[in-house]
C-alpha cells in the first residue's frame, strides 16, 4: 500500500512540473523578477500545504502507508509536520551555494535568461531521479547500520571546514572533469542554436550545444550537493517519505529561486559562512545524537535564526561597502 503514496506523491510531482513547462512557461521567455516572485511564493506554498497533508496523514497513524520503516522517533502529525519543515528550510539553505554555480554557469557560456528556464527543469527532473537513488541508498545504509550517522556527521563537518577555508575559484571549463569527458565523446559547438541541446556543424556533424554542457555540469554539481544535504536530512529524520518529500519540495522552486536571487547575488556574497554554521550545526548534532538530545522545535528555531542572521547580516554589509564605494 506504501508503493501506491509514493506513486502519488510522485505523479501530483511530475503534474506540477508539467504545469511549469507546458502552461505557465510555455513559451520561451526571460522570467521577470515579478514572474520569478510569483512562482516562489506558489511552490512556497504548495509545500506548505503539503505539510498540512502530511500532518493530517501522520496524525491519523498512516505512517505505515507512507514507509515500510518509518521513523520511530514520530510521535504525531505535528512531530512529522516540524520535521518535514525543518527538512525542508535545511534544503532550501544548502541549495543557496548551488543557485550561485548555476548563475556562475549561465555567464561563463554566455546563456541567454529566455533560455535558462528550460535548463533549469530538466536539471530539476534529473534532480529528482539521483536525489531519489541517493535517498533510498542512504535510508537502506542508516537502517542496516547504527554508525552510518556518525560517518554522516564527519561528513558534513568536512563539508563546512572546505566551505570555510577553500578558495572561490572562478569556474574554468577546461578544468572540469565532466565537460572534458562530454569533448571526448561528442563534438561541442561553440554556438547555441536556439533552445536546442543538439546541432549541427557546418560540415554536417552532429555536435552538443553549451546548452547541453550547462544542464550536464548543473546536473553533476547538484549530486555533489547532495551528498552534503541529504545526509543533513537524516539528522532530522530517517522516515524515506519525510526525507524524499521534503528534499523533493525544496528544489521544485529552485529555477523560481534562481530567477528571484540572480540580480542580486553580490549581497548574498557572505552567505556561505551561514552555511558553514549551518553545517557545523547539523554535523555536531549527529556526532553527538547518544550525548544530547535537541528537540526538533529547537532544531528549526537554530536553523532559522542562523538562516536569518546571515541573510540579513550578507544585506547590510553589502549596503555599507556599496555606500562606502559611491563616497
């Protein structure tokens, strides 16, 4: 009976995305920051409400509906409501640093914004397809090993001190891995050719366009991001439907996000020390899960405070240095 939930959550998924593309950006266009606005606030709040799906599931007992092995740790459908949230908000926070590769991306090969909607999506959908791989995996790892968790924290304590100290470099295609690998067995064209991911040469051969390039090193760079924030989520839960469904939420208005922070990255060019707090906060609270217990109202107040004070504290140092430069 849990297959058939699943199946469900995932169609009333691929509908909502069908919807993205075939109505509302049906035709090619640039999003507008109104537009890009107007759609975070409806995948805002279609993941809220969502949650008051899911409380109402949890709170009638249908935990063994949604997971062969839900967490035992649920005691009703506001436990799991706060624990989605906060699945939720911690997605939402560690996917920041990926809408800055992504912008780093569309102006390093010179993407046009009537184009980058369509890129953005069918990087969701694979999104999708490896972050649930990676979630079933990571369910069966913590569920047949106790310790995993403890190798999660190490993780993601690793993560935050590569944040902390690596070097911003500037994103060099020749350096990358996986574009090298894309020259080696197909030709690359140096032209776009409209909204197409394949074209052709003037001497008739089949090549991929930087479209092409853009959506597999966006679709690389997502899974190396997950590796960070999936075991996040395991540190709020192990319940597979609270995890999926909470990860899946936050990057469905990824592309919206995107649009909303793109003019404005340079005041969010500190943000990433508030994922590092965010990061050493997760990773301290696995590594000493059997020595303190934080309750999850208490999680999801610390995270948003952190969320808080470095999006707002990212603004106004922004504001200063940019009335200091027009002195």
């Amino acid at each position: 009976m849990h297959f058939l939930v699943w199946i469900f959550f995932l169609i009333f998924v691929f509908a909502l995305l069908a919807l993205d593309l075939g109505v509302f950006n049906k035709d090619k266009h640039e999003i507008s920051m109104s537009e890009a606005l107007k759609m975070t606030c409806l995948w805002i709040g279609c993941s809220l409400a969502f949650n008051v799906v899911l409380y109402f599931a949890y709170d009638a007992d249908f935990c063994s509906l949604l997971s062969e092995s839900p967490d035992a740790a649920i005691k009703d459908g506001a436990d799991a409501g706060l624990k989605f949230l906060t699945g939720y908000l911690i997605e939402k926070a560690l996917s920041l640093d990926n809408i800055f590769v992504m912008a780093m991306l569309f102006a390093y090969f010179k993407i046009p914004g009537k184009y980058q909607h369509e890129v953005l999506f069918w990087g969701i959908l694979g999104a999708l397809v490896f972050r649930g791989i990676m979630i079933i995996l990571g369910a069966a790892l913590v569920n047949r090993f106790s310790w995993i968790m403890y190798v999660f924290g190490v993780l993601l304590l690793v993560s935050a001190l590569k944040m902390l100290f690596g070097k911003d470099d500037e994103f060099d295609a020749d350096k990358n891995f996986f574009i090298r690998m894309i020259r080696k067995l197909y030709p690359v064209s140096s032209e776009l050719d409209g909204g197409n991911f394949f074209t052709k040469l003037p001497n008739g051969v089949k090549a991929v366009t930087p479209l092409l390039v853009v959506l597999v090193v966006i679709e690389t760079t997502d899974v190396l991001f997950a590796v960070d924030s999936i075991p996040a989520i395991f540190s709020i839960t192990t319940d597979p439907f609270i995890v999926f469904s909470s990860n899946i939420c936050a990057i469905l208005g990824l592309r919206s996000l995107y649009f909303v922070l793109a003019s404005a990255m340079s005041k969010f060019e500190y943000i990433k020390y508030c994922l590092v707090v965010l990061l050493l906060f997760i990773a301290v609270k696995m590594l000493l899960m059997e020595v303190v217990h934080i309750p999850i109202g208490i999680s999801l107040l610390v995270i948003a405070v952190i969320l808080t004070v470095g999006i707002v504290a990212s603004i106004i140092i922004s504001k200063k240095k940019q009335s200091g430069n027009n002195e």
